[in-house]
C-alpha cells in the first residue's frame, strides 16, 4: 500500500463523515420547517439517529492509526509536517533495487555472523569438553600415581620389616651360636702335646675315635688348617 492509497482511504473517511453531518443538518431543517408550518400537527416523536459510533471509531481509531502509519512510513526527524505532506503529495515511494539487494546483503551477512557465532559456540563448547576430559584424566592419573605411591610405601615398609625380621633372626642365631661356643668352652677340655704325640693320638685317648670327623672336629675347635701339632702346645678338646 502505497502513500496514494492512504490518501484515498482519509478522503473517504472525511467524505463520509461530510455526509453524514449534512444529513444531520437537513433532518434538522425538515424537523424546523414541519414544526413552523403545521402547528396544529402534533409533531412527530423522531429520533434522530446519531452515528456515535461511527464518531468514536474515528476519533479513537481511525485517526490514531492513520497518524501511527504515516509517522512510522513517511515521517523523517528534521523535516516539519508541512515538508514531509509536500513530498509525500508530489513523490511515489518507489522500492530501490540496491536498497533490496543491499538489504539481501545485509541478511546474507547477519545470518552468516549467525552461523559464525553458532561455530565458535561449538568450539567453545567442545574447547570446554576438552578441558574437563583432561581435567577428569589428570585427576584419575593423579589418583593412580597416589595409589602406586602409596602401594610403593606399603612394598618399601613390608621389605623393611622382612629386613629387620631376618636381620632379628640372624642376630638371634649369632648369639645362640656364641652362646653355643661358650657353652662348649666351658665343657672344653685342655690337652698339652707330649713327645711321640700326634692329633690322632690325642683324639683317639680322649674320644676313643681316631676318625676323620673326630681330627676334623678337634681342628675346627682349635681354628687349625693341618694335624700337626708341636710339644707343649695347648689343644682344646670339644
């Protein structure tokens, strides 16, 4: 609809309420005339017929409207309403084919600055994905590195325990064999060499057994590596 078509519809509406007042007026006039001329006629009780309504719908609609729509369609700030009815009477508003196009541009840009803001919305969205998966794995590889430090201490603190335990255990057998070796010294007698006297022979007056693993025996008792044995020295018998 175009500015020639709003100017149309005003005319109507005016001419309209143009009649609609001159019909009001004659039927006053008529009314006048019968009373002056008959006054032995009783006059007729008429009512007249007001068009409220049609008054109210173009105080209160029509006229509203019309100012709303030409406001929003023609009216441009810095121009006076004389100007703007000037040029709306003499100018067709014509549609500008690179004002169309230029527009067709400008909703090709918004919705490719859509499709862009959509995109980097998914990236971040995913950049946000991304850093709680490596969040959630650093913390799980966090948790297993403190469960293997923790497996480490108990593995660490179990071999401690085995060392002290076998450490214990040899300190135990160390004593029970000192305790041993002192308690044969105490029952160790003593033997000094004579002339004509060999280890066999020793062996053999004290146990009565001239053996290998009695001569063996004396040996180690006495921390000696051969059976000889000299005049006077002192042997210890187990």
């Amino acid at each position: 609809m175009n500015k020639e078509d709003y100017r149309d519809k005003i005319e109507e509406h005016r001419q309209s309420f143009e009649d609609e007042q001159n019909e009001q007026q004659s039927l006053s006039r008529v009314s006048r005339m019968n009373k002056n001329g008959n006054k032995n006629k009783k006059p007729k009780n008429t009512r007249r017929k007001t068009p409220l309504m049609t008054i109210l719908f173009v105080i209160f609609i029509l006229i509203p409207l019309t100012i709303l729509i030409y406001f929003w369609k023609f009216y441009e700030p810095g121009k006076t309403i004389e100007q703007a009815e000037k040029d709306t009477a003499e100018q067709v508003v014509e549609l500008d084919p690179s004002e169309s196009s230029a527009s067709d541009k400008d909703k090709e840009k918004g919705k490719g600055q859509d499709d862009q803001g959509d995109k980097k919305a998914q990236e971040q969205s995913q950049k946000d994905a991304d850093k709680l998966a490596a969040e959630q794995k650093a913390a799980e590889e966090a948790k297993k590195a403190e469960e293997a430090k923790k497996a480490e201490e108990a593995k660490k603190a179990e071999e401690a325990r085995i060392a002290q335990q076998q450490a214990e255990a040899a300190r135990k057998a160390e004593e029970a064999k000192k305790a041993e070796e002192a308690k044969q010294n105490a029952k160790a007698t003593t033997h000094t060499v004579k002339a004509n006297e060999n280890l066999y022979r020793i062996a053999l007056n004290h146990y009565g057994d001239g053996s290998e693993a009695t001569l063996a025996k004396i040996r180690a008792f006495n921390g000696m590596s051969s059976n000889t044995v000299r005049v006077g020295q002192v042997i210890r018998l187990p």
